[in-house]
C-alpha cells in the first residue's frame, strides 16, 4: 500500500485517538478524584477504545466473549506485538486494572489518569516490579480483574513467535486463586508493527478470548505449569492464523 496513503491514515488515526480523549478528558478527572468513582473512568477507557477503532473504520471482531462472568476477577493474558494491543484491551467486556510500562505514566494529561487508575511498572527496577505486584495483588482483593501482559512488554523479535512468558501474571493468580484468561491477538503486528514508523494499516483488528484456567488449589510449585499451559493455548491459536510459522515445543 502506499506510503503516503498510510501516513494520511495513521495520522487520521492519531488524531482520533487524541481528539476522543480530549473530550472524555473533564469526565476522566472527575472519575479519578474518588476511588469508588474509579470504575466509570474504566469503562470510559473501554468506550474510549471502541471509539477510536470504530473512528478508523476497523472495529475489532471479539471472539469469546461469554467466557468471563461478570463478577468474576481474572488474571488476563493477552500475547504483545504492537502498540495497538492496548487499545483493544477495551474490547475485554468487564472493567479492569492494566500492568502497564511507567513511560504511559510520563505521557501529558494521559499519564496522570494512567497512574490514578492503572498499575505503572518499570520492569528494569526490582522495587518498582516489586510494588507493582503488592498493588496488583490489591487491585484483585477489590474485586478488579487484572490485564497483565505475560511476554513483559513487546519483547519477541519475530512476531507472532511468542516471547517467553514471566512469572508476574502466575503468581497473582495463584496467590489469589483466581483464574487466567488466555488471550491471542493474532493481526496487531501487521497492523501497526512495533518498528518506531507508526503507521497503521486499515485492516481489523482480532481477539480471541479463551476460556479461563482454573487455579483453585494451586500452589507456588504449579506456578511453571500454569505458564506453560497459558502459553500453549496463545501458541496454538497463533498457528491456526498463520500456519506457515511453527514454534518450538
């Protein structure tokens, strides 16, 4: 496609995205001054989302959606390509707390409420892993599910080959016994691939929402096993879209 055409709609795009969260902004502040107001600033990011993908003509297309019960707390693990992954976290049809690297924290009028609302992680300081955890834990002991993503970060040189998975998301939901939610999202690299151009194609984004696995009666010692497991349900379902590429076991 031509570059000119998709730097016409990757700004189109930047500009949507932008322009939607300036005018949710008064409501976001408002949500962020009382902790108990904090669930509607969640779904204002989740309309924020959908508005913004709906705004580029490419609405996601959920699958699994009935796999989450309403009031349910979930470790969700989605896999992490690209930068558009975070957008279509708003698709998750259920109000959570997200992970995130401390950068979105450092972002203008955007990283006050990222900070108020979500959880700010510098994965290169053992303190900061350390409290993101105790806050997480927190955030699941309110009721809130968590989006952690298990890669890390977009860490994988070659998508959709899968970075190894960290221990962060296991561990929360052990400690907690709370079930994780696999999540494959298998076209965001190809959509807007992670090479600093930020140029976003017009194709629609997928999501496919896995049935939860349990963890009830699971101990510190299942905690590689259930890693492995959350891994092999993403790999696998990678392979079915691009059947050409072939982890190994």
């Amino acid at each position: 496609m031509n570059k000119i055409w998709l730097r016409i709609y990757s700004t189109y795009g930047l500009i949507v995205f932008g322009g939607v969260f300036l005018l949710l902004f008064p409501l976001f502040v408002l949500a962020t001054l009382n902790r108990k107001w904090h669930r509607y600033a969640l779904l204002l990011n989740q309309f924020w989302s959908r508005a913004f993908l709906l705004g580029m003509g490419v609405p996601a297309k959920v699958y699994g959606r009935s796999n989450l019960e309403k009031y349910q707390a979930y470790v969700i693990a989605p896999n992490h390509f690209s930068l558009l992954d975070i957008a279509l976290m708003g698709y998750i049809p259920k109000p959570f707390v997200f992970v995130g690297k401390v950068s979105l924290a450092k972002i203008p009028l955007f990283g006050s409420m990222f900070s108020k609302l979500h959880i700010p992680v510098d994965r290169n300081s053992l303190k900061s892993r350390y409290r993101a955890l105790q806050l997480s834990m927190q955030a699941v002991d309110e009721g809130k599910s968590l989006v952690m993503y298990p890669e890390g970060g977009i860490r994988t040189e070659q998508p959709p080959y899968l970075a190894r998975f960290k221990n962060g998301p296991f561990k929360v939901a052990i400690d907690k016994q709370i079930p994780v939610v696999p999540i494959t999202i298998p076209y965001n690299y190809l959509i807007l691939p992670d090479d600093g151009k930020l140029l976003m194609r017009p194709r629609r984004p997928v999501m496919i929402i896995h049935p939860p696995i349990e963890t009830v009666g699971m101990t510190e010692d299942d905690q590689k096993q259930l890693r492995e497991q959350t891994f092999e349900v993403i790999r696998q379902e990678l392979e079915k879209f691009h059947p050409s590429v072939k982890h190994e076991n």
